[in-house]
C-alpha cells in the first residue's frame, strides 16, 4: 500500500510508501509481513470511513475517534477486533505525532467498549474426552492428505503449537538430536524450540516421506503445510494459509460435533489450550497460556499446578523443565 492509495490527506503525504514506514515503526522495526498487512488495511478501513464523513485524518478530535468506535459496535463487531482496530489508528497517530504530522493523537485515550464476559463461553478449549474424539475422527490412511491433516491437529492439540506458528513453519525448522525430534516455530514475536512427543514425531517423519514418495524435492525453506490441490510444478506458492488451515480444523470439530455448543464456540486458537498429559494412568489437564514447555518428571508437580490455579483462577506461568522439585514446592 503506498500513499497514493489512501486519499488527499495531509497527513498521508509521506516520504515514503505507507507499508515501509510501518516496517520501520512497528515492533521496534521487525514487524511481521502479517503485522504491516493488518496496520495497512485497518488504517485504510479507517480512512475510508473519515473519507465517508468528510472528516481530515490530520484534524481529528477525541469525540471523532469516539464516533468510530461507536460506528463499528453498532456494525456488531466484537470487542476483541474493535480493539485491534483502535490499537491501529492509536499507534499510527503515535507514529503522526512523533514525526510532527499532527500535534496530539485523539486515540490515545480512546479505550474498547466494556467487554460483558459469560464465564462458561471462556471455557473454550477441549476436554481430554473431547479431545480423544476430535482425534478419533480424524482420517487413519496414509494418503498424502491424511498425514497433512493429522499432523496438524496433532501440534494443536497436543504440542500446543500456534496456528500462525505452523503456518509459518518450513522444513528447516525441524530439529533432530539423536533419536529426539522437535520443531522451531516462531510467532507473536518470539522463537521456540517444541520437543515432539513420540507419536507426533512418528507421525512428522512419515508426513515428510510422503511428502518425497509423492515426487516432491523438500528443500529448507519448503513449507511444511501445504495446499495439495495447488500445483507445485507452476511455481505456485502452495503453503498453506491460515484460513484453509481453519477450514480444515473447522470441518473435523464440525464433524466430531464439538464446534458450537450452547455455551461455547471452538476455535484453531482454542485447541492449544488445553494440554494434554498422562502420569500413572491420570489424566490431568494444563492450560497453555505462554511460550513456555511443560516437563515434569514428578506427579506432585502437576498436583501442585492444579491447586494452583485453581486457587489464582489466572494463567499458569511455569517453567518446569530444569526446575528442581523440592524448591519449586518450598516456593509455591
């Protein structure tokens, strides 16, 4: 997006294309592609709208950033998107006025509408049970097609792994130490390491030698996930995006029936929260709110962040892995 797309506006006469000086701005300047392509269409999205209302970007008041917000409730957006779309027009006003297009920035104290909570529809990640029947109806042959999905699922479910992360990951970003496999992925602004479980590494290996049987030359920067109806001999880009990736995480929790229910609606997001452990035959559940990877070796461990959490009813925060267990109970 240059200037030039965004209509006769003072404050949209830069030096330079729109999208650099994002690039520039944005993330301390190691925005994501994703990152700019969200700040350039919201920002477009509000500008065409003060367009509508013949209203000059660089002139804006409070009360006019608060017509916007009042604009997009009554269009029904949620709480969570008119949030994103309010923490765009504020930091690129921030941008404005640092680099003295416009004297204050009117968003700045412009907040998001209260968000009504229904504490049921938070619970909107998968029971162990619910979890066994996703798995249970995802397809069992060995095609091509069938491998890609199962993995997929598979890291959600299991490994916790980010949709924009798999999205994102290549064939390079496998990592092998003796018999042990994991991947590095990277999203929301960080890099790491996921040790595979056993089963999932299996099954990586031989999505991969499907992968070449099929014909394919797997090279470090090929995408892992990719779009088999896509052809790869035209030198199309077939990694797979991030919407075909819903589709098909939608479609087997739509027919394990576990989508939409009275209280809650599933989502990619919502697989990875919950975690998936088994000790001495018990079934214990760990919510995965951050990047870090749980290991433990001891069952009063994880007795110990049930209770927990039980108790700060607030996101688990621990890193177990070289955590020795008797200081980690004397402190917790």
């Amino acid at each position: 997006m240059t200037t030039a797309t965004l209509a006769n506006n003072k404050f949209l006469a830069l030096p330079r294309p729109f999208g650099q000086i994002l690039n520039e701005e944005i993330a301390k300047g190691r925005a994501s592609s994703d990152t700019v392509k969200t700040y350039s269409q919201q920002f477009k999205l509000f500008v065409d709208w003060c367009k509508s209302k013949g209203l000059e970007v660089a002139a804006l008041t409070e009360e006019q950033v608060k017509e916007y917000r009042y604009f997009l409730s009554e269009k029904g957006f949620k709480v969570a998107t008119i949030a994103l779309k309010l923490t765009v027009v504020r930091r690129i006003f921030e941008i404005a006025v640092e680099r003295g297009l416009m004297a204050i920035n009117p968003a700045l104290r412009v907040k998001p509408p209260t968000e009504r909570r229904d504490a049921a529809a938070q619970n909107n990640y998968l029971e162990l049970e619910e979890a066994q029947k996703l798995v249970a109806t995802l397809p069992t042959d060995d095609s091509l097609a069938s491998l890609r999905d199962r993995l997929l699922v598979s890291l959600m479910v299991i490994q916790g792994c980010r949709q924009i992360e798999l999205h994102r990951l290549n064939v390079s970003d496998v990592i092998r130490r003796g018999n042990k496999v994991g991947i590095r992925v990277s999203g929301k602004g960080s890099i790491r390491v996921i040790p595979l479980k056993e089963e999932v590494a299996s099954l990586l290996e031989r999505y991969l030698e499907a992968r070449k049987a099929s014909g394919e030359t797997l090279k470090p920067n090929t995408a892992m996930f990719i779009n088999l109806s896509r052809n790869i001999s035209q030198g199309k880009e077939n990694r797979l995006t991030r919407t075909s990736m819903q589709r098909l995480v939608n479609g087997y929790l739509k027919e394990a029936q576990l989508k939409h229910s009275e209280s809650r609606t599933i989502t990619t997001h919502g697989l990875r929260l919950g975690l998936w452990t088994k000790k001495n035959n018990v079934s214990v559940k760990i919510t995965l709110t951050n990047n870090f990877y749980f290991k433990a070796s001891h069952w009063e461990i994880f007795n110990r962040l049930l209770i927990l959490q039980d108790n700060k009813r607030d996101r688990v925060r621990f890193l177990l892995q070289n955590k020795d267990l008797s200081s980690f109970l004397e402190e917790n």
